[in-house]
C-alpha cells in the first residue's frame, strides 16, 4: 500500500514540475512577444530605421505561434507520463 501511495505521489509531482516548466515558458513567450511589439512600435516612429521595426514585429508575430505549439508539446509530455507510468 505505501509503495502505490509512494508512487502516485511522485507521479503527481512529477506532473506539476513539468506543468510549471511549461506554465513559465509560456510567460517568458508571452514576455518576449509583447517587448518585440513594444520596440517594433518604437522603432515605426518618425527619424527611426523602419525596417528593424518590420523585423521585430515579424519576429514578434512568428512567436505568436509558439504558445499554441508550447500547450501541444506539453500536453503530449503529461500524456507520455501517464501511459509510461501505468
């Protein structure tokens, strides 16, 4: 009875671990995105070189697409654990 007490604990853990790594890097995504948009507005301001502004908001638009992808990757690693630990 301990040993499966023991073990659906650490699996429990193991789940929140990887679902805060992925929580944070959403975050940091999110972070990042809102900075290159921030600059690339900047940047779009008169006497300022447009073209990096074109690049960061390119840049900040393809990292749009990274939340979705990081929600994919981390449901796949949580669905992974569960079969292997059965």
């Amino acid at each position: 009875m301990n040993n499966a007490i023991t073990k659906y604990n650490y699996k429990n853990l193991r789940k929140e671990k990887i679902r805060r790594f992925y929580d944070w890097l959403s975050i940091a995504n999110d972070i990042a995105v809102g900075m290159e948009f921030l600059v690339g507005s900047f940047l779009f301001l008169p006497n300022h070189n447009e073209l990096d502004g074109v690049y960061l908001f390119i840049i900040g638009s393809s990292q749009l697409l990274i939340r979705p992808m990081i929600n994919i990757v981390r449901r796949a690693h949580l669905f992974l654990l569960s079969k292997i630990n059965r």
